[in-house]
C-alpha cells in the first residue's frame, strides 16, 4: 500500500531549490531523472505545461532535505514508448495530450486493486478546462495553477531558407473568420478571400493531434464542434484540416507559407527557436486578433483529494512564491492567490 503523507507539500520552498529550476532552459527538462515508485506523485499529459511541471519537479525534489513524495511528469511525447510510469506498474502508450492524460489517469486498469491509493497515476496536467469533459468515469478535481493564452501562429521568414507566411499582414484572425476557415467554407479557403489582392493561395489550417486540450479549448473557442471540421485523417484523398502535428511544434508552420494554427503564447516565448534574431514564426496577437487567455489545471481524481490534491491545492508547493517564478520563467503567468474560484489551486 502507497504512504499516503505528503511530506513537505507546504513548506517554504529554499533559493537553492528555486536555481536549480532557473538556471537552465527547457532543454534540460524531460521525463523524471529517476525511476519513480509507489510513494511518488507521477503525472502525464498536456504537452502545453509539460516543461513547466519538469521544472517545478526539478524545484521540489531538488529541495534538502529531500521529500519523501517527489514529483514525476512524463512528457506527452518522447523515448521510451511504451513508458512504465512507476516501479512496478504495467507499461502504458505514452499519454499524449491533456484528454490521453485524464483517460489515463481514470482508465480502470489503473486502479489493479480497490484501494484508490495503489493507483499509478496521480494526476493529469490539463489545458482544457473542466467543462470540456462533462462525463468522467471517476469524479475529478481541477487545480489551476497558471494562466496562457492562444494565438494564431504563421510562417516568418528569417532569412534562413523558410518561406513567409501569405498572410497579409491586415488580415485579422477573428473567430468568425477562423470558424469559416476550419470549416473549409468555400468563400474562405483563399488568402484573397478576405484582402482583395493577396494571395490566391490556399490557407492551410492546422490543428493539433486528437486528444489536445489546445485542440478542444480552440475549436470551443471558435464555436465549432469535431463534427464540423474534416481532417486530413478522415478524409485523406480531400481535405482541408491538417491535423497531424503535434501540438505547439513550429515545424510545419514555419515550412509552410501558407499555414496557420493555433499556438500557446507561453510556450511560444520560451521554447521556439530563434534563427537570426527571430522567432521562426510568428504569432498574430495585434488588438482583433484571436487571442483568448485559459488557465492551466492539474487535474486529480476526488478520491486523492487528501493526499495527491494537498500538492496542488492553495497551500501547496505549485502555488508558492518559489513556484510562482518558475511559472514565469517558463512564460506563463502565476493565478492570483486567495479563495475565489479559478485562483491558484481553486
């Protein structure tokens, strides 16, 4: 049976900890450096605050004396896949997304006895919010803990080789435009469609893979359902949606002039590259443009409020001061402290 204390969850948190999460960029964060067992706190996910966790896992484990319960994130993408999430535990597909983390956590196979303490998976990292999932198996918990923001991304040529985008540099990206764009809508698959003179080629709308919460909060965002998009999966010979990248990765935007997808600011300003004094892409976030804020969760089943939960909730490590500027380090914005609902840990 898994030690069900979480110690150290809500103390104050050392400067050397807090260097350890800083003083090196995302490069250096990955999957847990150690192999992690039954008393840690294992989580998977979202690709959108992977990194972010890898460093306040860095933060927390690296603290003296060490806790008893560290902290263990698994990228949503990467080598080993399958990936074993805890000593002990059956290999599982590498949970992909902020959905695969969440069908992971509540899988039924993830709970091998009837002691909900014994499960292998303690938590979900989420960029969906809780209304977009309305039926889970197991009741969950949602803890924010930072704030984003999405934008459209295109291609910026950086004198490298990549091409720049033809979108005309007026065109708002509104959601009514974006709406009829991943639509396919015959009156909006042009560039010229909505500048007379630009050009006439064809807007290439990208999507992250099923399963993103960056995915289901954009197409949320833009009033559309799945059913009303037609991806180059369900329609390989005729199609207009890409959604074969992986989510936030600038690649294909910037190979493609004609591209265009929805793209996480805070992973924008820390992990795409820079080529000759620019970002390889650009993102469109002048006043008009879609650019709406959503919060970033953990996501924890009800039953693990006590223990897992005290990590996450208002009191503990993820909403301290020391947290607080490795979220900022990694481009988001720490929530506001206190008891009204969607601050940190609320």
């Amino acid at each position: 049976m898994r030690k069900t204390t979480l110690k150290g969850a809500a103390v104050a948190f050392t400067a050397v900890a807090l260097s350890l999460a800083l003083g090196a960029g995302n490069a250096a964060y990955a999957d847990p450096p150690f192999t992690p067992d039954a008393d840690d706190i294992v989580g998977v996910g979202s690709d959108t605050s992977q990194f972010v966790l890898n460093a306040l896992a860095t933060s927390y484990n690296g603290q003296s004396p060490a806790p008893t319960s560290r902290l263990a994130s698994w990228d949503a993408t990467g080598t080993p896949n399958p990936l074993q999430p805890q000593a002990g535990a059956p290999s599982i597909a590498r949970p992909n997304g902020s959905t695969a983390g969440i069908n992971a956590l509540t899988a039924a196979a993830n709970s091998p006895t009837s002691n909900p303490e014994d499960d292998y998976i303690d938590f979900a990292r989420s960029s969906s919010p809780p209304e977009n999932y309305p039926s889970p198996p197991v009741p969950l918990k949602f803890y924010p803990f930072a704030l984003d923001s999405l934008a459209i991304a295109v291609a910026r040529s950086n004198a490298d080789g990549s091409p720049n985008t033809n979108a005309p540099a007026t065109l708002v990206f509104t959601v009514a435009r974006l709406a009829a764009i991943y639509q396919c809508t015959a009156t909006a698959n042009q560039w010229s469609d909505f500048v007379p003179g630009a050009s006439t080629a064809t807007i290439r709308p990208l999507l992250p893979q099923p399963g993103s919460g960056t995915r289901s909060y954009f197409l949320s965002q833009i009033g559309l359902t799945e059913a009303q998009i037609v991806t180059k999966s369900e329609s390989p010979g005729s199609f207009c949606v890409n959604d074969d990248p992986q989510e936030h990765d600038p690649a294909p935007i910037n190979s493609n002039a004609n591209a265009i997808a929805p793209f996480s600011v805070g992973r924008y300003n820390t992990d795409v590259p820079v080529v000759n004094g620019q970002k390889i892409i650009a993102l469109r976030t002048s006043t008009g443009n879609f650019n709406p804020s959503r919060r970033l969760y953990n996501v924890v089943k009800v039953s693990r409020i006590a223990t897992v939960g005290a990590f996450f909730s208002p009191t503990g490590f993820v909403c301290s001061a020391a947290a607080d500027a490795i979220i900022t380090a990694n481009g988001f914005t720490p929530l506001p402290k206190g008891t009204s609902a969607g601050n940190c840990g609320v």
